[in-house]
C-alpha cells in the first residue's frame, strides 16, 4: 500500500528533521499558553475594573429645598473606581428645563478611565433671572462613570428633589398695641407672620429675642418678650425680624416708645480686710491667674471672672422652656430692704483711688442673715451651682425667655431639673461670691439681658404691659 511504501522509503535526515519540529513546536506552546494565560489574567482583572458597578455620589449643600430670591448652591458629583464621564443638572418648572451643568469628560485613551474622579459646582441660582415662577419645581441631578458596565455606557445615578421657590418675603401683622417701654425694661410684641418663618423675632440695637409659636390657637401667631439693656435709651432700633423657609426676610417696625431712665452712681470702698477674706475663694476660678497682689486679683475677678460669668449665663439661658409657667407679679424677698439698685454704676475705690468701675445688673436685698429665698415665680431650676462672683446661684426658667436668678445664697433647698412653684424655698441668703455682707442679689434676664425686676414685680405692669396683650384685650 502507498502509505506503508513512502513510511519505510522515509530517509533517516527526514526522521530526525520531523522529530526536530516536533520538539520546536512542543518549545512554542511552551511559551504560548503562559502567554495566553498572562493575557487572560490581565484581561480579567482588566474586566474586573472596567466593569466596576459602583455608582457614582452626588450630593448637594445646603440640602434645603427652598430657593429664595438667590440661592447659593453646590452640587458635588465623584466616583472613586472608573471617574467621572458625564454630570448634568437641570431645574424642571412648569414644563421647561434649565440647564444648570452639562459637562462630558473624556478618556486619555480606551482603557484608562476618566481622571476627573470629584468634582464640585458651586452654582447661583435666581429665580428672576431664570425667568421661572414662584411654586414647586424638580431639580433633577444626573451622573454617569466610565466603567465598561451597561455595554460601555457606564453606572448612572439620578437623583431628583423637589424644591419650592419662593421669592417673596413674609407678611408680618403686628396684633399688639402701645409698646411702651423702659430704658432697662422688658417688651412684648404679639405678631402674625403670613407663612412659616424658622427665623423671627425682635431686633433691639444689635440683640436678638426670638419669637415664640404655639401660645396661641394660630399657629402663625408668635410672641417675643425682649429687653432694653440699662444703657438702650431712646433711639434705639427696635423692630420685629422675620425670615421664612427660603430665607427671604422682612423687618416690620411697631409703635412703641421708649423712656429713659438714669440709674444711681455708688462707690464701693475695697478694705484690705475683704481682699484677705474673699480673694481666696476665686484661686479655683483664677486659676494660673491666682498669682499676683490681692488687688490684682480682684480686678481679675472684677473684670474678667464677671465677663466669664455673664458669658456663662448666656449659655445656660441659651433654651428656654416653650411654655409660660408663671402667673402673676414676681415676689420680693420677704421684709427686704434695697441696697443697691439696677444697673447702679459702681466704682471701686481702694486706698482713696477709683481702681475700677462696673454696672450692677440685679437688685440687692438685705433681710435677717441666712433668710428662706422664695421661688419669685413658678418655673423649672435649670442652674443651682457655684458661679464664680455670683456665688451659690439658683436660675429658674419661667419660660419663652423668661429667667429669675438669685445669688450670694448660704444654701440651696432645691436642685437643677426641678419644678419650683411660685414662693416655694429655693435657697437661703449668704454672702459667697462676691459680696461683703448676707443679702440676696435678685436679677430678672430676658433671654441674655439683664432687665429691671422693678416690673415684673408691680401687678399693675404685668396687668397692662403683659397680661392685657396675652389676653388680646388692650387695656391702655
Ligand atoms: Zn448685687
């Protein structure tokens, strides 16, 4: 047969020649197959990659959903893996759509992903401009990343919010009458805003008194006690501020008048005997600064240790209760006598030299050494502590901005967090802080401000000034 013919005819070179191509083609898979496997390793790892599915982020800042007359707005889109290939944003309102950002980016080349991984875009967006309406509206946020996933279109995230547009200011009706008021006294305002308004109350010079809902049966009728301080006389500015969800704010003026008061001068004569007995108290308020002359010390605690302390009743007054619990004129400490007056202004004198000066921001009432303190109101003790000059202090929340604070005790009879009625014993007269002899330093503070207590003691202001406007019925 043929083939038995040319096998054995085959020559001896043409055996060794076929055995030599056989082991080169052995030789050749060799590397083959490793090849291949490095380029499926790679083209998997590649796929892995490029196919990743993470989404890409967007996020917005602020997050409000109110745009005003002008918002100022950010929208941030990134994506870590593949970047960034397409952000688009857009207003939709009344059927049309304005193009906030519509940007591509491209690839340095087909495998390497987008470089652009984060990015930001701080937008102004006013609604006038823009020639859209006040009313609702959708802002749509679209982006896409650069993986390979969805036959190369990549991960797309859509986001949409729906926003409201309001350019317009609230209306605020004012529903009290005569405002009038006292250098160093207390007001109250009645007003009605036309929509919500997170941010309202009255401005007095540069002091803010937030106004309160829920006192009544509107829910857009709010009130706001606020206060001259002992130097606001006539002049100052006083008007009610409110700002609605979109941050379109308004200022409403009301009638009052405001009526000036001089307060006392006294001077205070500092004894070497009082250094040495009451400097010591202030080491732990002072602190590294305890050193130094008593003297030094005391203008320390005087000035600085004072500040610090206002600063800190600031902080514990910062959130009232919402909710009135007083009724009725404040009480005086039983059988009392002044001894110094609101916002006397005081200068210290030490070895015939005037060393310092300050106002004295409460009333001070002297009866029998150790006397029971009456609650002056009902309300919530939110402070019953050391206070630096104040000394054993007691501060009650009366509510809606409200507080009554006694100072100098001997001893406190109730603790922070409980409810005092009105005359209950909170504490007793003493002489820690800074004070030379047992009395009782009575101060009544409107939110941050010290006011007048002579008010909120006399049933005849409560009864025309407060309670005749709580009521609605004007009575001047
Ligand atoms: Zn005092």
């Amino acid at each position: 047969m043929g083939l038995t013919v040319i096998v054995s005819s085959r020559s001896k070179e043409e055996v060794i020649y076929n055995r030599l191509k056989t082991k080169e083609k052995k030789t050749k898979w060799r590397f083959v197959i490793p090849v291949f496997g490095i380029i499926l390793i790679v083209c998997i790892v590649l796929l892995f990659f490029k196919l990743e599915g993470g989404l890409p982020q967007v996020q917005m800042s602020p997050e409000s959903i109110f745009i005003g007359l002008r918002r100022d707005l950010t929208i941030s889109a990134s994506d870590e893996k593949s970047g960034l290939k397409k952000v688009r944003a857009a207003l939709i309102k009344d059927g049309r759509e304005i193009v906030l950002i519509d940007e591509t980016f491209s690839s340095p080349d087909f495998f390497s992903g987008s470089d652009e991984k984060r990015k930001s875009y701080p937008l102004v967006i006013e609604p006038k401009k823009l020639g859209i309406q006040d009313g609702k509206g959708t802002l749509r946020i679209i982006a896409v990343d650069a993986s390979w996933r969805n036959w190369l279109s990549g991960n797309t995230v859509w986001v949409e919010k729906e926003f409201t547009i309001d350019t317009h200011p609230p209306q605020v009706a004012v529903l009290s009458k005569f405002h009038y008021l006292n250098q160093g006294g207390t007001g109250l305002v009645i007003y009605k805003i036309s929509e919500p308004s997170p941010q309202n109350g009255v401005m007095v010079g540069d002091r803010f008194f937030p106004g309160y809902s829920g006192q009544f049966q509107d829910p857009l009728t709010y009130l706001s006690y606020f206060a001259l301080d002992h130097k606001q006389g006539p002049g100052t500015t006083v008007f009610i501020q409110a700002t609605d969800e979109a941050g379109n704010s308004v200022r409403a003026g009301f009638s009052h008048q405001i009526k000036p008061k001089s307060f006392k001068k006294d001077v205070i004569t500092i004894s070497d005997e009082f250094l040495n007995n009451k400097m010591p108290e202030f080491d732990d308020d002072l602190g590294d600064g305890a050193s130094g002359s008593p003297i030094d010390r005391f203008l320390k605690v005087n000035r600085e240790l004072r500040e610090r302390n206002y600063r800190q009743i600031v902080e514990i007054c910062k959130n009232p209760e919402r909710k009135k619990h007083w009724e009725g004129p404040f009480l005086r400490l039983p059988n009392s006598g002044p001894q110094a007056g609101f916002a006397d202004h005081r200068e210290y004198l030490y070895q015939g030299k005037v060393i310092d000066s300050q106002f004295h921001l409460g009333v001070d009432l002297a009866s029998l050494e150790q006397s029971p303190v009456p609650a002056s109101n009902a309300g919530k003790v939110i402070f019953a502590d050391q206070l630096g000059i104040y000394g054993k202090t007691i501060i009650i929340d009366h509510g809606l901005g409200l507080f009554s604070m006694y100072s100098h005790l001997s001893r406190f009879d109730i603790q922070t967090g409980q409810l005092a009625d009105k005359g209950r014993v909170i504490g007793h007269t003493g002489l820690t802080g800074l004070a030379g002899g047992d009395h009782l330093h009575f101060s009544i503070i409107i939110h941050h401000t010290f006011v007048h207590p002579v008010e909120w003691w006399d049933p005849l202001w409560i009864q025309k000034r407060i309670d005749a406007k709580l009521n609605g019925a004007e009575s001047d």
